[in-house]
C-alpha cells in the first residue's frame, strides 16, 4: 500500500491508512512530480512511527537541525556557507528523506547550479552537501553517504598576495579610508602581521598579548586551537602605544566586536588607490603563509601558526612566486657562469689576446 494524491482546486493531495488509521494532509504543491516524493515521505515515515522507529528526515529537515545544532559552535562564514545554499540552492532536494537523495539527484542538482553559477561555487555546493550528509552519518541517522559525487576539474587561477613594494602605501589607504572608526587598520594589521582570520582579527584581546615574549595566542580560533604566533617588530610598535590591560584590541565604535565584513570597504578602497587586486581579509592570511614560505620558514611551522590540522591545507594557501623563482635561476645561472655571457658584459680583447693572421 502506498499513499493515493488526489487534487483539490490547484493542490495535490494525499491520503492512506496505516495500522488501522487514515491520515488525509496537502502536499502544498501544485504539480505531480513535486507532490509524489512529498506523500511518498510522509507515508514512509508513518510506518516507521507505526512500527516504532524513527522516521529518516528530509534534506530541508537536516539542514534546519545542522544550522540549530551547530550554527552557534561553528564559524560566522561557514554558517553563512551552509544557509545560503538551504536557503537558495536545494534545487527541489529539499523533500527528499535524506537515505533516499542518490547520486542522479546530486548531479542533476549541480548541472542546474551550473546554468547559472562558475564551476567553482558549484564545487562549494558540492562541499556543503557533503557536510551535511556525512553530520547525518555521524548522528547515526543514515549508515552512509548515499551518494558519490566527485568535484569538477576547474582551471586553477593564481591568487593574489599584497606586494611587499606597495605594502606601506596600502595600509595608509586603509587607515586614510577608515579615519571615523581607526580600530579597522588596526585589525587589518592583525590579519597581515600575525595571519589572524577576519573574526579572530575582530574578537582579538589585549589579554592574549605576552608582550615579555612578544607573542600572541589567539583565544577563539575556528579550529579551537591555541598556538602562540610571533609578533613581529613593527606591529609590537604600532600596538604598544595603545596597550590595554584587557579588552579588546580593534572594537567597533560602539565597544563592541565588529561585524562580519567590517574590513572589506576600507581593502577595496587600498586595492583601488595601489591599483592591486583581489587583496580580501583572506588573501591577506594567504600573503602571510606565503610571506613565511618564501623567507625559508618550514611547512610544518607555517601549519603551527596558520592552526591547521593538516599541511595539505597550508599548502593551498601557499602561493607560487615567479620573483622568487628568477632570482634561484639567476643565481644557477652565476654560478655556471652563464650570466656574464647573458648580462651582454663583453670586455675588449686585450693585444696579446688579439689573433693575428
């Protein structure tokens, strides 16, 4: 037996019996092909209930439970990540019980992201969806992932880093651009001098300051860690002038903690005026690894104060310098000695060394 739809003006119905009682609800849906997987869950569910189990929930239900449940521990931007997509992006997998989403539901959902959106966002569609269906897995509410999808092949693109030549230049349009509220340069600071992530730049605090060590350890981290970070010269300099007890070091205008996004308005306006782009709060944490890299600073302690749990992830944030690389080959080229016949530093032919016929 199996629930009967049926239409009442525009809306399709569904009706069936189980374990000796009838249930009759809407499907608030207009069309067939949406109202059959709506009935097809509900009498599904009435069964498991009937049979005293615990009926699987929808794609729609799990996101709803994952953002309750782990909104408040989990990072501004991925939260973001998550509600944009249960919001925007569920492209008609919403009333699916989450056992029963296969791979042809996901790579037909994807195809329609891609009418519209890059390769890339589509593979970030494809990350969240495959978050929320491994926490499923984890809360023990389906034994595995349903469906296996891998990601697309995407043309990779180098991403930008803050050139150290126009570094000074840039931070005095930051803070040309945020004269009413200065905490904003001091903030984008943090997230150039110690690799801080835009939240952790904002929720950072005089207290986690060791300024005998000149050291900084971050309180909340996305990872939870807490791994002390050198604090370079220059940016001891330009906090030591306002050290506080505690509190903390970049408030907003009203004391408390800026908002998601209070940076990006001020880095547009230094991109603009040193003609530099793609310089974001994330890049700036990119140019800091990368920075570190290139002074010959090991992978493993670059993974210790960037908080990552595996070098791999380091290793995406590191950026191929094609300067850096000149440099090694000039050098190879010197000690060949093929730079002297290359740099065009021809001498005179001395007489004795002249050849006569």
């Amino acid at each position: 037996m199996s629930a009967t739809l049926f239409r009442v003006k525009k809306v399709w119905h569904y009706r069936f019996q189980v374990d000796g009682g009838r249930v009759q609800r809407s499907t608030r849906e207009r069309t067939r092909a949406k109202a059959e997987p709506v009935a097809a869950k509900a009498y599904a569910d009435a069964v498991v209930r009937a049979n005293g189990g615990q009926p699987v929930p929808t794609l729609d239900e799990l996101f709803k439970t994952w953002l309750e449940v782990q909104g408040p521990v989990s990072s501004a931007a991925h939260v973001r990540s998550v509600d944009v997509v249960h919001r925007l992006h569920m492209y008609e997998l919403g009333g699916l019980a989450v056992s029963d989403v296969t791979t042809a539901h996901i790579e037909l959902a994807r195809n329609q992201h891609l009418l519209e959106h890059k390769p890339a966002t589509a593979n970030h569609w494809l990350r969240v969806m495959k978050l929320i269906a491994n926490w499923a897995v984890k809360r023990d509410i389906i034994a595995r992932l349903p469906w296996r999808v891998t990601m697309l092949k995407v043309q990779k693109r180098p991403r930008a880093t803050l050139p150290l030549d126009v570094a000074k230049a840039w931070f005095d349009a930051v803070d040309g651009a945020c004269v009413r509220a200065p905490t904003v340069g001091i903030a984008v600071r943090l997230m150039f001098g110690l690799g801080l992530r835009e939240g952790e730049a904002a929720g950072a605090r005089w207290e986690w300051i060791d300024w005998q060590r000149a050291t900084y350890t971050p309180g909340v981290t996305k990872g939870r860690e807490a791994e002390p970070v050198p604090i370079p010269s220059w940016l001891v300099g330009h906090l030591a002038p306002q050290r506080m007890s505690e509190g903390l070091i970049a408030p907003g205008r009203d004391g408390a903690q800026q908002p998601a996004g209070f940076a990006r308005k001020a880095m547009q306006v230094a991109n603009a005026h040193c003609k530099v782009k793609g310089i974001t709060p994330h890049r700036l944490r990119g140019t800091f690894a990368t920075l570190l890299s290139e002074a010959g600073v090991p992978i493993q302690t670059i993974q210790g104060v960037m908080r990552h749990k595996s070098p791999m992830t380091t290793m995406a944030y590191l950026e191929k310098r094609h300067d850096t690389a000149a440099l090694a080959q000039a050098s190879i080229a010197e000690k060949i000695g093929f730079a002297r016949r290359e740099s065009g530093e021809h001498h005179a032919a001395k007489p004795h060394e002249s050849s006569s016929s």
